[in-house]
C-alpha cells in the first residue's frame, strides 16, 4: 500500500510538502534514510502539518517515529487527524493521541519511539485528511519516517503476494448510481447588536511646567592663530607665439539718426517727509591681534616672451550718415516746495 503523506522522511532534505512552524531538518540523528525533522528547543510551540486526499468510508494506517535529545524531560506531544470534505469544512476527527512528557527516548542512545495508530472509519462526504504532530512546551523533538495508507473494513497491511492466477474475464460494468441532491445551506443567523460604547473617562490635569535654568556664561573668543608661510611660487611657464591678427573687415555705413523726441513736462516733486531720530551708536569692540605674516615665497623666473603676430590691415571706414536735427527741449517744470527738516 503506497503512503498518502508527501515527504514522510523528509529524504529532500527540506520539508517540501509540509506547514510548519519552528522546525528544521536534522542530518545528525535519523530513524532510516539521511535526515530527519526537529522541533526548536528553545521554542514552547512547534508543529508540522500535511493534507492528503483520503477515499470515503475507509481507515488509515498511522505511523510515525519519535524521539528527544539531552537528559531534560522531553516535552508533551500530539498527533491528530482530522477529516474535511471537498470544500475545507472539518466533519469529523479520526485520531487524537498525546504523549504525555518524558515519555520520548533519547536518540543519543539510538533508540526511537515507534508509534502505530488506526483511525475512525472516513465519513462520507470525507475528501481529505490533515495530519497535525505538534509540542506544547519547550524541549526538542525530532520526527522521522510519517506515514498514512489507507485499508478497508479493518483489514490490515498486506503481506506478501501469491503467485498471480490466470486472469478471469472481465464481467460487464454496472450501471454508475445517480448523484444525490446536495442539500440546502441554512440560513445565516442574524448579527447581534453592538454594544454601547463605554464613556471616555476625563483627562488628568496637566502639570506646571518647571522654570528654564539660568544661561551659562559665553566663553571668551580665543585668539587667531598665527597665518603660515606662504610656499614658493613656481616658475611661469613660457608664453606661446601669439597668432596672426585676421583682416578687420570694412565697416558699415552708419544709418541716419532719427528726430529726437519732445521732452515731456517734470512732475512736481513731493514733499520730503521729515528725518527720523538717528539712534545711538554703539560701542565699538577692541580688534584682536594680528597675527605675524608668514615669509613671502621668492617668485618664480618669467618666461620669454613669445613673438607678436602680424597685425593684419584695418578696412576701409565706412562714411558717417547725416546727424538728424535735435528736437526742442520741454519746459521744464515747476520745483515742488522742499519739506521742513526733520530734528536730528
């Protein structure tokens, strides 16, 4: 009979094919094969989980292997299976055992817990089973070699298999039964009230707000340190031969100037507002002391000058245009009367 469970000796070295929390795979300690499953130690709760499909009105056939590591009392352990129909509705429980604490053998001594479980006949409208182990409280265990096979009216696994007779003729198929009526879904029971929500109790009085401390004294402004030498300045390097000046070419003739516009007539001019008060002047604060001029750095050779290019010929000027006539000058308007002075 083949095993429904996905990976029950975790031989992929991972836990594909399982839920899980708190649990890793231990290659130190095994029941068969390379690797096997470990609650954390540390943690009080662990499990691992797997649903399988399952066939309507059959058992299964659980096994499982288990055990501890270290001198302290190994925890408390469950194993469940749980019976859901088609759509993930729970209708029934087919197994639920507990291993009560230090009861698990230490694995440092080889030696494992072999447990074999059959459950409660599969429900009708059953579709498939969830197998849960689980610890509730600290300590480790380890898992190795799960396994669920279904097996009809009780019959447990098959042993061995005769020699196959000669195959019979195969008798007609019977007529398949028609699909029940699914029943009606009843009604959703109505929502109760939501309760009066609770006063909201005063706000406590706010505390006085202690008095700001004094401000310390400003230190003094320490003196400006002494400037460096100033380095030596590098030779200048040699100035390249300036370029050939192009031919300025002729200039334009200039357009005529056109008619100046009549000045219009000066606004009066407003009266000066009086001169405010001229505030006190502050005292002024004494300079600090200089600090000692660093050594001037010996300047450096002058390179030679190089060759002035040709200066090219300078175009023909262009005749000036004729001067336009300069319009009449505006009047020019009445002076405002100058305001009084203010006190100084």
């Amino acid at each position: 009979m083949s095993n429904l469970i996905v990976n029950g000796g975790f031989e992929t070295g991972d836990l594909t094919g399982w839920s899980s929390a708190y649990t890793e795979i231990n290659s130190q300690f095994v029941h068969t094969g390379r690797y096997s499953a470990q609650f954390a130690n540390t943690i009080p709760f662990a499990f691992l989980a797997q649903m399988v499909p399952v066939t309507a009105g059959q058992s299964l056939a659980f096994q499982v292997s288990l055990g501890t590591l270290g001198i302290e009392p190994s925890p408390q352990v469950s194993m469940q299976i749980l019976f859901v129909n088609d759509i993930g509705e729970q209708i029934g429980t087919g197994l639920d055992v507990v291993i009560v604490p230090d009861n698990l053998p230490n694995l440092v001594f080889n030696t494992w817990n072999e447990i074999y479980q059959t459950t409660h006949q599969i429900p009708s409208d059953g579709a498939f089973a969830i197998i849960i182990i689980s610890k509730t409280s600290f300590g480790p265990v380890l898992i190795d070699d799960v396994s669920i096979v279904e097996f009809v009216n009780g019959i447990g696994v098959t042993g061995p298999t005769g020699v196959t007779g000669v195959t019979g003729a195969t008798g007609p198929t019977g007529v398949t039964g028609a699909t029940g009526v699914t029943g009606p879904t009843g009604v959703t029971g109505s929502t109760g009230p939501t309760g009066v929500t609770g006063v909201t109790g005063a706000t406590g009085v706010t505390g006085a707000t202690g008095a700001t401390g004094v401000t310390g004294v400003t230190g003094g402004t320490g003196g400006t340190g002494v400037t460096g030498g100033t380095g030596p300045t590098g030779p200048t390097g040699s100035t390249g031969e300036t370029g050939e000046t192009g031919e300025t070419g002729p200039t334009g003739s200039t357009g005529e100037t056109g008619l100046t516009g009549v000045t219009g007539v000066t606004g009066a001019t407003g009266a000066t507002g009086s001169t405010g008060v001229t505030g006190v002047t502050g005292s002024t604060g004494s300079t600090g002391v200089t600090g000692v001029t660093g050594v001037t750095g010996a300047t450096g050779v002058t390179g030679s000058t190089g060759v002035t290019g040709v200066t090219g010929s300078t175009g023909v000027t262009g005749a000036t245009g004729v001067t336009g006539s300069t319009g009449e000058t505006g009047l020019t308007g009445v002076t405002g009367v100058t305001g009084a002075t203010g006190a100084t």
